[in-house]
C-alpha cells in the first residue's frame, strides 16, 4: 500500500514536470538541459520530465517602478532632493533573461543616474519650469542604454524636488520681495492712470466750461444783434412815418408843436429835480420859445378856420 501511494506520487510528480500552464500576462523562457530552448507564451504547454523547465517568468504588462529619492547638484550648485516613478514594459523576454541579471534593479539605478546627470545640467529655476522636457530627456537616454535589456522605458516622471531647508527660506524671501516688487509697480501705475484720468477730466472740464462761456457770448451777441435791428428797424419804421406825416398838410405845423412839447415838458423835468435854479443861459431863447409856441398856436387857429 505504501509502495502504491509513492507510485502515484511520483506519476503526480511527473505530470505535474510534463506540463505547465502560462497565464497571459507573462510570458516563459524553456530551457533545455540548461541551454534556451525556446519562449513559452501564454498557454497550456508540454515539458520533458527532468530535461525541459521554465528557466524564467517576465511579467509582459506595463510595469510601475519607484525611484528612491536621492540627492542632486543643480548647475547652479543648489541641492535638491529628487524622486520620480518610471513606467517600462518587457518587450523581449530572451534579452530580459539573459541580457541583465535583475532588470528591474538595473532600471532603477539607471533611471537614478540619468535623472542626477539631467538635474546637474540644469538651473533651479529650470528643473521646475521644464520638468516636462526633464522627463522626456531621461525617457530618452535610459531607453537607448536598456535596449540590449529588452526593456522598453515608456515614460518617466518625476514626483518631488525638494530644495534644502536653508534654500527654501531663501526662495520664500525671494518670493515675496517678488511680490513687493509687482505690488509696488501695480500701485504706481495705478496711481499713474488715476492722475491721467484727472487730467483728462480736468482738460475735459475747462474745454466744455469754455465752450459754454463762448456759446453763451454768442448768444448774447446774437441777442444784442437782433435787439439792436429791431430797435433800428423801428426807428426807421418811426421816422419813415413821422416823415410822410410831415409831408402831409399841416404836418410839419404839428412836428414843431410836438417838439416844443417835449422840450417843455423836459425842461420842466430838470427844473423840479435840480437842487440849483436852472435859467437859460440867453432870456431871447424862452422869449423865442413863447414867441414860437404863439405862432404855432395861430396858425393852428388859422388852419382850423380855413
């Protein structure tokens, strides 16, 4: 009984030698009484017992490794700490197995060494501005030295970069006197186009305020310009009518009695409101006056009886 459970053991043994199974993300390297003998993809497969076995298994899906943070020298001689994470995929599974040893160690120390040469070639201010082209460039270089590897780098990205405390402090002084510096020029220019604006406003003022001082004077030159026709409108009007008047008959006889009216009723006017007596400066004139103001007063007379 004892003999028949080894017998099956041992035929478990060997079917289990005879056959393997590779899942589909992996792919297997056979080898033959040590020596490649050929790769296995995924699949169910038959193996000589005891000759044939599957030397190596790689992983054929896109692979996620983390790159240890490190110290880096920037050209400008800051210290900054770096890390990052590389994407790569096995592409040949005979160079992967006999190319390098441990691609995966490989990958990182050369992901490391590209990333630290790639730092030191640039400023501090640059390895933030051009991380994208920092990347890029690493992707560049590690993929062209793990070529006999059968690794193919995808893509590179790094994660942090740290600069030194004693850095940081001197960035953030830097930051704000930045800040000052744009705050500062923001508030001249400000105040620049504030005192713009003013005088524009200013300008603006006096132009409008002189433009209505001259309408206003043209008004009033039109005003005084139309009263001034009209006055000299009416006057000619009146003396046309006194003249046609006075060629009528007994117009001229009435003219004369009017103006010696008014010359009366004048001199009367100065008599009451003078604080001096007023007398003409010849007795032959108010003589000729009432002399003239008799004549009138006859000939009126006459008229009136013819």
């Amino acid at each position: 009984m004892d003999i028949l459970t080894i017998l099956i053991l041992i035929v478990i043994f060997i079917l289990w030698k005879m056959f393997v199974i590779i899942p589909m993300r992996e792919s297997g390297i056979k080898e033959r009484l040590g020596k490649f003998a050929g790769i296995l993809q995924p699949g169910f497969h038959f193996l000589v017992p005891f000759i044939d076995r599957v030397a190596y298994r790689h992983e054929m899906r896109e692979q996620v490794l983390d790159i240890p943070s490190q110290r880096c020298i920037t050209r400008d001689n800051v210290e900054v700490e770096v890390d990052g994470l590389v994407y790569l995929k096995v592409v040949d599974s005979f160079k992967a197995s006999y190319g390098i040893g441990n691609y995966i160690t490989a990958a990182i120390s050369l992901a490391q060494t590209t990333m630290r040469s790639e730092i030191g070639k640039l400023d501090l201010d640059d390895t933030f501005r051009e991380r994208e082209k920092v990347n890029d460039k690493i992707v560049e270089e590690i993929d062209k030295a793990s070529d006999p590897w059968g690794i193919k780098f995808i893509r590179y990205e790094i994660r942090n970069i740290d600069p030194s405390a004693t850095m940081l402090d001197t960035m953030e002084k830097q930051m704000e006197a930045e800040r000052q510096k744009r705050a500062d020029i923001t508030l001249a220019i400000g105040e620049r186009e504030s005192r713009v604006n003013t005088s524009m406003g200013e300008r603006q003022e006096a132009i409008n305020v002189s433009e209505g001082e001259k309408q206003r004077m043209i008004n009033e030159a039109a005003g005084r310009a139309s009263e001034i026709k009209l006055i000299a409108d009416a006057t000619a009007s009146g003396i046309a009518r006194i003249a046609e008047a006075i060629r009528k008959p007994g117009g001229d006889l009435a003219y004369r009695t009017r103006l010696v009216e008014q010359y009366i009723e004048e001199f009367g006017k100065i008599v009451k409101t003078a604080d001096i007596s007023v007398v003409p400066n010849e007795l032959a004139n108010i003589k000729g006056v009432f002399e003239g103001i008799a004549g009138l007063k006859d000939g009126i007379t006459q008229g009136a009886g013819k």
